[in-house]
C-alpha cells in the first residue's frame, strides 16, 4: 500500500509540474518548476523509476538549454514532454 502511496504522489506531482510547464510555456519555465522536477528525478530514483527519472532529467535538461543558449529548439523539449506524459498516463493507468 505503501508503494502505491509513493507512486500517485510521483504521479500527482508530474502531473502538475507538467500542466504548469504547459500553461508558462517553454520558453518561460520558472527556477522553482526546475526544482520540483529535480525533486521528482530524485523520488523516481529512489523508488526505481528508472524510465520516470531519465525523462525527468532530459525535460529538466532540455527546459534548461533555453536559459543556457541562444540555439534552443523547442521541438527537443516538445519531444520528451510528450514522452513523459505518455509515461506517467500508462503509469496511472495501472495503478489504478
């Protein structure tokens, strides 16, 4: 049961770190969203999430590209969001 607990609450938190993402836009990410998703990428870590973490960290990379370079490409970002929303949805879906 504990496990479950843990899994929604990563989900719960994607979830809304991803609908906060969506509605700033790409291009305008806030410091405290990089942090709850590096949050997230250590919770995932720690319950053997592998996939979730890798996602995490490459949206965390690929947001973070934007603040770092002029050559940003927003399909890159796109990309591995999509990948993480997949993730998390089929994620959803079993446990529940």
């Amino acid at each position: 049961m504990k496990d479950n607990n843990i899994l929604e609450t990563i989900i719960n938190d994607t979830e809304n770190i991803m609908n906060d993402i969506f509605l700033s836009g790409f291009h305008m990410v806030q410091p405290a969203t990089f942090e709850k998703l590096e949050q997230i990428e250590k919770l995932c870590q720690k319950t053997g999430m592998s996939k979730a973490e890798e996602l995490m960290r490459e949206l965390r990379d690929k947001l973070n590209q934007r603040r770092n370079s002029f050559e940003y490409d927003i399909r890159a970002a796109a990309d591995v969001f999509c990948k993480l929303e997949f993730y998390i949805q089929n994620a959803k879906d079993m446990i529940l």
